[in-house]
C-alpha cells in the first residue's frame, strides 16, 4: 500500500509520461493484463488511456486493472489511470518513505 507522500512522488514522475495503452469499448481482457504486466516490470509507472467510446467508470476500470496485474493504483484523472508496481529486475524508482 502506498502512502500519500509515495502517491504524490509517483504522479510527479508520472506526470511527463504518455499513455501505452488504450481502453476501448471491449474494456478490460486478458490479453491487455498479461501486457500491462510484462510493461511494468520493466518501467515500473505506466500511464494507461480510457478512450471516449468505452462507457464504463475510469475508477472501475483503474481498480479492475490494477487488482488484476497486481499493481499499485496510483490516480485515475479524468481518463487517464496511472499504475505502479516496483520492478523485480529493473528498479530504477526510489519511493520517498
């Protein structure tokens, strides 16, 4: 779990970012879990596009996302999801403590 000062930390990163994957109308499906996971292994914050034809909430789908690839929710703003995961082979983000 992440506290708020580690939350602020990351969306500060996060905010330079573009988003690597989109969220359609077909919503979430295993497929785009098993490549959010292989992504942040390897970059640890990944940004994540809820695009306007999909009808479902961005804060379901943020949760959904991140409960099912393990991650760490960061902040759902507008339709945008920002998640984290710290990496086991390729750490390069020091959360504040």
């Amino acid at each position: 779990m992440l506290t708020g000062k580690q939350k602020r930390y990351l969306r500060s990163l996060a905010h330079h970012l573009t988003p690597i994957f989109q969220v359609g109308k077909g919503g979430t499906n295993d497929n785009l879990v098993r490549h959010i996971q292989e992504a942040i292994e390897v970059r640890e914050l990944i940004k994540v596009s809820v695009l306007n034809n999909n009808d479902e909430d961005p804060r379901e789908i943020g949760a959904e996302l991140a409960e099912k690839s393990g991650c760490e929710l960061v902040q759902v703003i507008g339709k945008t999801i920002v998640l984290y995961k710290e990496s086991v082979d390729h750490k390069e983000i020091v959360l504040p403590r």
